[in-house]
C-alpha cells in the first residue's frame, strides 16, 4: 500500500518484497513465530511469579505446549509429507523436492529448516544473535559493529576494480542463478516488533524480528536515524523456543531458518519450489506443456517472463514513461528474478529453453499429453542446470585439488547422506560472489562493440528495473556484454564496491542499503559460529594470532585493520574470514570456503536420487546427448546471438576466441523419441477436465496415472491399469477444493470474508476496509490500523 503511482519504494521495501516469502512460507513463518512469542510471554510470565528465571517448560506440561503448536499453525508443518507410491514417484521430482528421500520424506524439500554442519552459536543458546546484548563478550571484547567492518575493511570504490583475466561475468551471473535455485531464506513477514509494536523502519531498538544495524552519526546511508532497519530471519516450525514437543522434551533445540526452495539442483528458478507457485508459472491451456510468458512484451519474437500479479509492484520504472505503461517486476520460480537485469536475462534464457524442449519434445512424441511434455522438458533443463553447474562452474571456483578431495567422481545415489542446503553454506560462503560483482553494467551490439543507444550503466541504475531490458535492447546486447567482459577479480582489499555498501537498491534518493552489512548481520542472525570454529570443521588449522593469520591471508594491512576491529581471529564473522583468504591454485576461493562449497555440493550432487547420472534417470543415450550440451548452446538456442565462446564462463576476446553457433555442440532429442503403439485392448484413456494424465509402464503392463490441476482434487482411481478386458477402472474427475471450509489453515484472515472459486478464492472486506496486499487480511484507509 506504499506503491500506489509516482511514489518510489523504499530500499528496504524492496529487501522485503523480494525476500518476501511465497504464500507457504509465509503460513510456516507466521505460525513459528506465533508459537515463539506465546512460548516467550508464557516465559516471562512464569518469572515474575517465581521470581527465578527458568524454562518455561520447567512447568508447562506437554500437553499445552502440543495445544500451542496446534492453536499456532505450526503442527500440520512438523508431520512428515504423504509420499506417493505410484509408479511416477520414481519417475519425476516432486515441486517441492519432499519424498526424493524415502527414509527421511523431508530431506531436501522447500520449507524446511537449513542444515547445521556445527551447532548455532546464540547468544543465550537458543535464539538471541550474536551481538544482540553489547554486554556480552567474546574472548574478552565486543563484536564490532557490522557497519564499522564494511566501512573499514570490505568498502572499495567503483575505480578500485581488478578484472578477472580468467573468467567473464556471466560465471557472477550463473552464481547467483544457481544460489537462487537452492536457497532463499525468507525474512519476517512482521514489520512491527511483536510485544511492543514499535515499526522497525522507525525505531533503533532491539526488538524481535527488529535487528538494525547501528551505524555512526557521520554515515552517508540514512537519513537521520543512526540505524538500519534489518528484520530477523523467520524462525522454523518447531524450533527457537519449542522443540521440546518433538521428541525429547528435556532438550531444547535452538532456533533455526527455513530454506523456502527445494535444496535439490533441479531448475526451482524455473519451476518453483510450491504447487501454487508451479501453478501461476505453466500454462495450463497449451497442449504442449509450456510456461506462461509476457502477453504484452516480446524481445524480437522471443519470450520474456510474465509479470508478477503483486500490482502494482515495488519496480522502478522509467521516468520518461507515461503513466500507462508501467513495466512490473517478472514473476518467475524464485520471487528474486527482478533483483537485477542480469539475473531477470538468466531466468528468461531458461524460460525460453523449456518452451523451446517442450515444443521440440511434442513434435517428435505427438501422442505425449500435455503433462508429460512439461515434465519431461522440466526433467531435461533440471539436468543442464546440474551439468553446467558441476562440471562448468565449480571447479572454476573451488579449483581442482578441492573438487577431487571435497566431491570427486560420481560412484552412484547415497541415500544415506542429507541433502538439505546447510545453513552456513547459503548465509556465508555462497555470498563469496557478492565480491565478484561488476559495477558497472555493460551492452553491447551485434559486432560485440559499445553503441550510442546502449551507454553503460551502474549497477544500482539496474536494481529492480526490468524496464531496463525490455526497453533497453532486450536480452542480446546484455548478455553480449556478459560473455565479452571479464567479471571482477576478488581481491583483499577490494571486497565489494559502493555499488552495493552505498547504493543497494536505491531508486531514488531515500535512503540506501548496504549488502556487507546485511551479511555480517545476517550470519549473526542466524547464529553463525565463528571464523576458527569453521576452520576447526573444515580440519584446518587454528588461526590463533595475527602472524597466524598472515599465513592464510598475504595482505598485512588488512590483517591489521581485522585484529583492530576484532581483536582476535576466533570472532572474525566467518563470512569476513571466509572471503578474505588467499584463494587456493586455479580457484577463486580460500580453503575454508573451498571446504563449505564442495561439501555442500557433493551432498547436492549424492544425496539426490534423481540426479541426471544416477541409474534409470534417463537412458544411456539421452545421457550420452544432455553431456554435448552446454550454457552456451542454450544462449545460442535462445537468443539472437550468433557468435559465443566454446565457454561461456572462460573470458574469450572476440571474435579471435569466438566461435559460430553452428560449431557449438548440442543435443539431439531423437534420444527421447518414443515408438509408440496405441493400447490395443484399451485404446486412448479419457482425458478429465481440470486435469492430465501421464503413461507410466510397470511391468510390461500399460498404466496411466491421473492428476489435477492446482485447487482441484482427484474424486475415483488415479491409476488405471490396461487388461484383458480394458482399463480395470473409470477414469477419475478433478473436482474442485473449497479452500473456504479449510479450519486448520483458513485462507484468509478472521476479517475477511473468503469466497471459493473454480479451482481458487478470493477474500472480501466489508466498507470502509480494503484488502492489504497479501490479499487475506482487510485494513483500514484512515489511520490504517489492520483488522
């Protein structure tokens, strides 16, 4: 309700837009932090009248603490998925990444909590960050101020850019497109502190979720506050305060953060990682299995991402544009395609790419239903994410020594070993990239030279702005300038520019943020431990003094800017450890995060049952075909762009190192021509209404399975089988859910009357109150207090 017309989002509006969670989340983050609070008032109430401090559940028995998880909406979250046991559960991924293990359903599925490799590190041991109480200590000091250390330490101008001679900016782009497949942590969706009500974009308190980051009184960032708002991560179900119901119930379990994606490598920046959002992202009316696009915009005949159904949304726009011609953010599989225009061009590449399959796919398998192209072509781009990141981009980042010993040859599934995304791998030491960032943007036209009509740009110019590529040359020119630049070189004393500690997300000129310190502060949040306590974990040594830290770290001034600040190596926010280490041969990164990424890829890589080389995935021959194909074949499929490195991420000069498309290898889809004999006995199986059918054989006997579309529900036999005598049931009907009579979770908020529709619903507020943009909850114009 802040974006109505002229008006300019905030930079930590659009922090809270993009990091807002999808409507699952959101119902997890709700009811997790509803049970945390009631734990915490029960807490304080106990207290005063035994005049002790304890644990609440010292004297809450069981039973209430089940009746708080029931009341709170956490309870139907804690109970493990119902996995299905038809003959397609071996055959497509779920959207939510839930059954992929059958021992532990959970493992790898979208919300649900991060890994701990290492127990959090809270201040009061169960969720309180680090950091939070200044009188607390670490080996003798006090944390310096996240702000002081971007400002000391990490802040380097624009002009201070080394280049990369090695690789091209687009390695940067694919970093940050494949950290968006597997984790997003989604913030508390409160704005106002939960006991005292006080707004966290207008105070400085400490006050949960409320954690802003001190600055000092001469700081360019804010306009007069001597902070920055930063809200806390949203706490998961069962966790922070009241574990203690789940299972042991002496032992309490510190807070931890949801992973909002499927942890899995398998395209949710595509697909997404819900069956609602899965839902508004396909095109349920083609036969041929396709994703929505843009109605309104096209990039030369070629697709771009449809617009997010948030209107208006927190977008810039450009100034010289009529009202009339608002350009929204992009909706896509992760809520965060819009951040900037490189990232929005990488999302519409594999947009177009699973078209172009599904369309391909249909052509060559005329009889395959709609449902069966969309997944099979999901099941291909799902496998070339998994390729180009494996075999392309790790071992250009952690180098060859540490992809043999961290993740070495492939030998098969482990179902033994957890997937799931790890805390410190998506907090700490996947953000190394923030320090591979351009800051400047770069176009360039047909010949790979600088046009007139396409000057560059800098980054926080880009933040935000699809209008940038749909009005500014489309996808070419930008991606042109990806593969033709090379990305910025990572060095100790050229952490991150201003670009992102003095401009992050400004579009205009109120207020600014800064992403170094959301990181540090972040980590803290999250209860990260310390620099040495990763080291430790990884089995390197003990960095315990500065002539120590001078053996990982070349750079002595910046070892004596650190000491000051930190005043010992063991409080060093890892992040900051991680990232300022020398890299390792042929890498661009230290040991220690060398470490983190290659455990938590080769967990990614084991740990998924449906991982593209693992048995019966696909056959020999399509394996044989999916390992020609390569990020530069796909940008050569899907754009107007003639001419590409063999590598796109290798820094070529053009056009000595360039090379035709015609000579770029790629795959052949006869591998997934399938020779088809209509059922004799049985003939075609009846299509239903509001839903698809897709052959799945077992046992030389031809079987289909039912299925409905999102916000209907399978009334009959989801499995037919052909016999003797045909199909052994009728076919099934998708019947319509009425989401209106669900208790447990109702849709929309108390104040609000919902209404069902075909296949969804809709809440209605009564005069004067309108409904607030999460469309549920019905608010008031005139002082907009909420209902």
């Amino acid at each position: 309700r802040n974006i109505q017309g002229r008006e300019v989002a905030t930079p930590t509006l659009l922090l809270a837009f993009s990091k807002f969670p999808e409507q699952e989340s959101q119902d997890i983050s709700q009811a997790a932090e509803r049970m945390e609070m009631s734990i915490q008032v029960l807490n304080q109430k106990v207290c005063q009248k035994h005049k002790r401090s304890l644990h609440p559940t010292d004297l809450l028995p069981a039973d209430l603490l089940t009746m708080i998880a029931n009341i709170s909406g956490c309870l139907p979250y804690m109970l493990p998925p119902k996995c299905p046991s038809n003959c397609l559960a071996n055959k497509y991924r779920l959207i939510t990444g839930a059954c992929n293990n059958r021992d532990h359903p959970r493992w790898g599925a979208s919300n649900t909590a991060l890994a701990r490799w290492l127990p959090p590190a809270y201040e009061d041991g169960l969720s309180q960050p680090r950091g939070w109480d200044p009188s607390v200590r670490y080996n003798g000091v006090q944390l310096p101020l996240v702000r002081e250390v971007t400002r000391k330490i990490i802040h380097a101008s624009n002009e201070a850019v080394t280049e990369d001679n090695l690789y091209s900016d687009i390695i940067m782009v694919w970093g940050q497109y494949i950290d968006h497949d597997i984790a997003f942590t989604p913030q508390s969706t409160s704005r106002t502190a939960f006991l005292t009500g006080m707004e966290c974009q207008t105070t400085c308190e400490k006050q949960n979720p409320c954690f802003p980051i001190k600055v000092t009184i001469n700081d360019t960032l804010t306009s007069g506050m001597d902070c920055l708002p930063f809200y806390r991560s949203s706490p998961a179900c069962g966790t922070g305060d009241h574990s203690i119901l789940f299972g042991n119930l002496s032992a309490l379990n510190p807070r931890q953060q949801i992973n909002g994606l499927t942890s899995f490598l398998d395209a949710s920046t595509v697909y997404g990682s819900t069956p609602a959002v899965e839902n508004k992202l396909r095109n349920l009316t083609s036969k041929e299995g396709l994703l929505r696009v843009n109605v309104k915009y096209y990039d030369n005949h070629r697709e771009y991402l449809p617009f997010t159904d948030r209107i208006p949304s927190p977008c810039a726009q450009d100034s010289n544009a009529s009202e009339s011609e608002r350009i929204e953010c992009f909706m896509a599989g992760d809520s965060r395609s819009s951040e900037v225009t490189s990232l929005a061009a990488m999302h519409t590449l594999w947009l177009r790419e699973h078209n172009r399959l599904a369309r391909a796919l249909k052509n060559i398998n005329g009889h395959w239903t709609a449902e069966t192209v969309y997944q099979e072509a999901r099941k291909i781009v799902g496998a070339l994410h998994q390729i180009i990141t494996l075999r392309d981009y790790i071992p250009k980042i952690i180098g060859p020594d540490a992809f043999n010993l961290y993740i070495g040859l492939y030998t098969g599934y482990d179902p033994t070993l957890n997937p799931t995304v790890s805390n410190i791998f998506s907090t700490a030491a996947f953000r190394f990239g923030h320090a591979t960032i351009q800051p400047i943007v770069r176009r360039l036209n047909a010949q790979y030279l600088d046009d007139p009509e396409l000057p560059d740009l800098h980054l926080h110019e880009v933040f935000f702005s699809p209008w940038r590529l749909i009005k500014g040359g489309g996808l070419d020119p930008l991606l042109r300038g990806l593969l033709a630049h090379s990305a910025k070189l990572q060095v100790q004393d050229q952490l991150l520019n201003e670009e992102l500690t003095e401009k992050l997300f400004v579009l205009s000129n109120n207020g600014s943020l800064d992403l170094a310190s959301l990181n540090l502060q972040r980590g803290r949040d999250h209860g990260l431990p310390g620099y040495n306590d990763w080291r430790e974990f990884c089995g390197l040594p003990k960095l315990e003094t500065q002539t120590d830290l001078n053996t990982v770290i070349t750079n002595y001034n910046v070892i004596e800017k650190i000491m000051e600040l930190y005043h010992n190596p063991s409080n060093i926010d890892v992040w900051l450890g991680g990232l300022v280490e020398d890299f390792l041969p042929g890498a661009r990164t230290g040991p220690l995060f060398a470490c983190i990424i290659g455990k938590q890829m080769k967990a990614l890589r084991d740990g998924d049952r449906f991982w593209w080389e693992n048995d019966n995935v696909f056959t020999e021959a399509q394996k044989h075909e999916l390992k020609k194909h390569s990020l530069s074949r796909v940008i050569c499929d899907n754009t107007g762009i003639s001419e590409v490195p063999a590598d796109a991420f290798q820094l070529a000069k053009f056009p000595q190192d360039f090379k035709h498309c015609d000579n770029i290898p790629g795959m052949n889809l006869e591998a997934w021509q399938e020779h088809y004999q209509e059922e004799e006995t049985c003939g075609t199986p009846k299509s239903v209404e509001n839903g698809d059918f897709i052959y799945c054989s077992e046992f030389e006997k031809s079987t289909v399975i039912y299925s409905c579309e999102y916000g209907f529900k399978l009334q009959g036999e989801e499995q037919l089988t052909c016999t003797s005598k045909g199909w052994n049931f009728e076919p099934p009907i998708c019947i319509d859910i009425n989401e209106c009579e669900n208790e447990i979770n109702p849709p929309c908020s108390p104040s609000a009357k919902c209404i069902n529709t075909k296949g969804s619903y809709k809440c209605r507020c009564t005069e004067p109150y309108k409904l607030a943009e999460d469309g549920r909850t019905c608010i008031g114009n005139a002082c907009e207090s909420t209902v």
